[in-house]
C-alpha cells in the first residue's frame, strides 16, 4: 500500500523539471506544454526559490497586460513554496494543497529537489489504498 510520498515516487519515477528563475515566462510555458506539467519549480543556483504555474501566468501576465517574452519566470513566480518530504503521509499532503489551494508539491531531502507529487498523485494513492483495502475485507468475509 503506498503510505507516503517516497512510494509514490518509486511508483512515478522522480524525474523533476525545472526552470530558472531568470528564464522567460514563455520559456517556462514552452517547458510546461513540452512536459504536459502544470506546473515546475523555478532554481536559482541549484536551489529552489519559487513555483510558476499556469495560474501563475493568467493572473500575473495575461490578466496585467504583460508580454511572456518580456516578462521573467522571477517576477510572476510563487514563493516561498510549500515542500514536503519523501516521509510525509499522504494524508498530510492532502491536508497540504487543500490548505493552501496548490496542486503540486516539490518534494525535498534536506536542500535537494528529488521530486514533484501532484494531487493527482495523490488521489491516485488513496484510490489504490482504498482498492487494497476493499480486496482485502472481501477477502477475509468471503474466507
């Protein structure tokens, strides 16, 4: 059963993209589209220092009237960013991006990105803990 996040990451892989913060926002939307990701973590000399998102965008350029080529990743981004752990539960992730309305989640090992975890990772999760679950009561009634 996948209990934390370090499962989920076994199971997805952990492979992160990034972007600088001193890239372009159309950089960033060309790397969001090229992914299918909605969102990545902006670093800044190997660390990160902020999110940008597709929400980021429609409200911090479109909605302002600014142009994507002119504008850096650096002043639309999302920080400080909310990070979990590979040992934090699903349960407190959930609790995570409920709180916070955020859908995803750089997850750190000290000051080291070694993932992303979405919502959808983590619905997937409870989804396939609810499964295990379900077999396993129908199993011990059915003998």
């Amino acid at each position: 059963m996948i209990e934390t996040i370090r499962a989920i990451l076994k199971n997805k892989g952990s492979a992160v993209w990034a972007v600088t913060a001193e890239a372009s926002v159309y950089d960033a939307l060309r790397m969001l589209a090229e992914k299918d990701v909605g969102a990545l973590p902006v670093v800044s000399l190997g660390r990160l220092v902020g999110m940008i998102s597709e929400r980021d965008y429609a409200r911090k350029v479109i909605l302002m009237g600014k142009s994507s080529k002119e504008t850096l990743v650096s002043e639309i981004m999302t920080s400080p960013v909310i990070t979990v752990s590979p040992d934090h539960s699903i349960e407190e992730c959930m609790r995570l991006v409920t709180h916070h309305r955020i859908r995803h989640l750089p997850v750190m090992d000290g000051v080291d990105l070694v993932g992303m975890v979405s919502i959808g990772d983590l619905v997937n999760a409870i989804i396939s803990n609810q499964a295990a679950t379900i077999g396993d009561l129908h199993n011990y009634i059915s003998g």
